[in-house]
C-alpha cells in the first residue's frame, strides 16, 4: 500500500523485498485529495484525471529524503579521537597478511 509518505528510497527497499510479484496498491480517494488540494480554489472541485494522479505519484515517489544520523557533541571538540577512531576502524577492515 503506497501513501503520500513514501519517498524513493523507502519505496526501492519496500519493492526490492518482494519474492515474488508485486502490485503497488494505492487509495485513490487520498491521491485524489491531494491533487485537489494542490489545485486553486476554482478548480478544486474539477474531477481528478489519471493524468493527475499519475503526475503526483510520480512526484511524490521520486523525491528524495536526506537521511541524518546522531554525532556525539564531544567528538566534535575533540578532532585528533574522531582521527583516531576511524584509523582503528579502517584498519580492523583490512585483511591481515598474518596467517
């Protein structure tokens, strides 16, 4: 079920996860407020064409969302741990030459 929330990434993960075929089911009703409301007064009470919706599900599907993450405040302060820290995790990813 596909509503206004979605952005493109969700909607990749959400498809990508599919093991066999997939329908994207959509309230008709909600894309329909949606076209109405982006529409000026006059026209709001217009029908919504396939057109339409099809435009604002293409718009609304292939936004992108910036994701964020936490930092701790005090790594900031301290540059030369924030170096360090990710020295230790590069070299933990590296393959050793030990057998």
């Amino acid at each position: 079920m596909i509503d206004a929330h979605y952005v493109r990434n969700s909607l990749y993960v959400a498809a990508s996860r599919a093991r066999g075929p997939l329908s994207l089911v959509v309230n008709v009703a909600e894309v329909n407020s949606h076209v109405r409301a982006a529409r000026s007064r006059e026209t709001r009470q217009n029908d919504v064409t396939a057109e339409e919706r099809r435009a604002l599900l293409l718009k609304l599907l292939s936004r992108e969302s910036i994701k964020t993450s936490t930092i701790e405040p005090s790594e900031l302060a301290d540059a030369a741990a924030v170096v360090a820290r990710d020295r230790q995790h590069r070299k933990k990813r590296e393959l050793g030459h030990e057998l």
